[in-house]
C-alpha cells in the first residue's frame, strides 16, 4: 500500500542529501511474476535502496544494474527473467520481467508528487526512456501503462484510519492498522491508552468530551471506527463522522447494541440512509472479544473495502494521455 510512497519518499531524502538515484519500475511483466506492472524501486549511488520487484531473488541484481545506468547517465530498458541477455539471473516463477530504469528522477517532480499525496490527491506519474519525470493531478485509469516509450502509473493516497475509542481495542486497532501501512490518528478520553498510542506512533489526541471534534476529519479513502464500551462518547462524534465522506464507518458492539445505536441517532432525527452507513457490528470475524483479533478482523475489512475502492477508481476514472511535446498528461 505505501510502497510507491516510501520510494519517492526515498527519493525525496536522498536528493536533500545531495545523493544520485535511479528509479526502476517494472514497466511489463511477461507470464508469472510476484509483482505488477507499476511496482517501484529505488537505488542510491551508495547502493542503498528501497522498494521490492520480486520476492527477493532480483533485487541485488537491480541494484547493480541501476548503479550502471546512473553512471550511464541515460534512461534502459531492462529484461531480467526468461529472455534476458543476463542468464545468471532467473525468476523462480519463470516469467520475465522488463524493468524502466530512469536515473535522476526530477527532485521538483518528486516533491510535488508527495505534496499531492499529502493532501491526499490521487496522482499520475509519467516517466519514460527520454529520462522523463513528471507528477501531475490528473491521474489514469489504470495502475500502470507501458507504451514501449512511456511509462505512467497511477498512485492512490495511503489508507487511513481513525479510531476513535477507550481501551485495549482502539490501542489493538491502532498498532495493527501502522503496521499494515495505514496513516493512523486516534482520538480517546483515556488517558492510559493516550499514553501508549502516542508510544507506537500513533497521531493521537485527547478527547475531553463527548462532542464534535475538529480533529475528526475524512475522506473516500479514511475509514472511521468507534470502538466504545461507553457509548454515551458515539452520538455527536458518530452524527459528526456521517456528516462527511468516508470509505467506511463502523463500530464495536453486538447486535443488540448497534439497535439501540441506530435507534438513538433515528431519534436524532438522522436520515435511515446515513444510518445504514454504520457497518457494525464491525469486523469480519464475528463475536470475538479478545482485542487483538478483533483488530486484525475489523482491520480486514478495511482493507477489502480500501481495496475495492481503489479498483473502482480505476474503472470509472477517466482515460488520460501523455502529450510527448508538452510533457504533460490530460484528461480525455
């Protein structure tokens, strides 16, 4: 999910330092490959890097190989795999892989990449054998497209979660949700839990009282999560959480809880459409009460959802071009 983020988060950091890379991307996969089309990877001078094409068994090929072409100084097309020139170096799964490798990535391009994913903009990035470099608003269709010259991807903001809750559950949910990459805030009126969300790393607030807080904001790509035993601190945050796009809202409790919940926000006057938007009880795995499972459980279904959403993006989306005299991508 961050994959393609901490690369050109790595490409950021290594410009700063005043250090060369090179950008790879697998611009075709030829029969079975681990990875798709699109998957990104990035090389230092130094050797270091960051990101996978493989299950592990290229890596320390590219590595080389994208050292070359920095010192080359000129844009490759690299077939690793089943007919490639290099025959010390096979896939296991016996496919091909045809990677781009583009040396000095447009730092200005970089960084404006990652401002637009900061703002939580889906974007296009262009890039090519010409050595080109672009980031753009206007984002493609489709994940990845190679026209034997050009290579532009589509790059989907990171996933994030706010739980909002006491106790073990929104600590649980937190923890599990950073190591599956999410963008996480947390927001709870215990003070323990604050204490140990802050310690994981967590964008964790104190919530002093049960009403609206400005610090509770979404999108189509945030799911937001209740996971109160009080559920007197649910109604303004959950009215407030149904007032703005979300990819999913859901809560903790059992069936009979989430009547008594949607009956609540019924007398509250809230619309039975935005009821119908609270997914709960929330979670794949049904009447767990151990927080862990329950984190991995709700966590998945975020996940799927997320998931889902992304691959409809990318039908729906419309298609873009690359004008090759412009250097700019459009929407047509």
């Amino acid at each position: 999910m961050r994959g393609a983020i901490k690369v050109l988060q790595f490409l950021n950091e290594a410009d700063r330092r005043d250090e060369r890379t090179a950008l790879v991307a697998i611009a075709r996969v030829v029969g079975s490959s681990s990875r798709d089309p699109g998957t990104l990877m990035a090389v230092s001078e130094s050797g270091a890097w960051c990101g996978s094409l493989s299950g592990g068994c290229v890596e320390a090929a590219v590595v080389g190989e994208a050292q070359r072409v920095l010192k080359v100084g000129r844009a490759e097309l690299l077939r690793l795999g089943a007919g490639s020139p290099l025959i010390d170096i096979r896939l296991p799964c016996g496919g091909g892989l045809d990677l781009l490798i583009v040396p000095d990535p447009d730092a200005d391009a970089v960084a404006s990449a990652l401002d637009l994913l900061d703002q939580r903009r889906t974007i296009g990035i262009v890039t090519g054998l010409d050595g080109t470099f672009l980031a753009s608003p206007t984002a493609p269709a489709r994940r990845a497209g190679w026209d034997g010259h050009v290579l532009t991807l589509r790059i989907d903001p990171v996933l994030r979660v706010v739980a909002i809750g006491q106790g073990e559950e929104v600590v649980a949910l937190s923890r599990q949700a950073l190591a599956y990459g999410a963008d996480v805030t947390a927001l709870t009126p215990d003070s323990a839990a604050l204490d140990l969300l802050t310690r994981i790393g967590a964008k964790a607030h104190h919530l002093l009282t049960p009403a609206p807080s400005p610090l509770l904001e979404t999108d189509a790509t945030t799911a937001v999560v209740f996971l109160f035993h009080d559920h007197d601190w649910e109604q303004a945050l959950l009215r407030q959480a149904l007032d703005q796009p979300a990819l999913l809202i859901g809560a903790m409790g059992s069936r009979r809880t989430q009547a008594l919940r949607l009956e609540a926000l019924h007398g509250a006057g809230v619309a039975d459409a935005q009821r119908a938007r609270i997914e709960g009880p929330i979670g794949l795995i049904q009447m767990t009460r151990d927080p862990n499972t329950l984190a991995l459980s709700v966590l998945a279904q975020i996940a799927a959802a997320y998931q889902a959403h992304c691959d409809r993006l990318c039908t729906t989306a419309g298609n873009c071009t690359f004008d090759h005299a412009l250097g700019t991508l459009h929407a047509i």
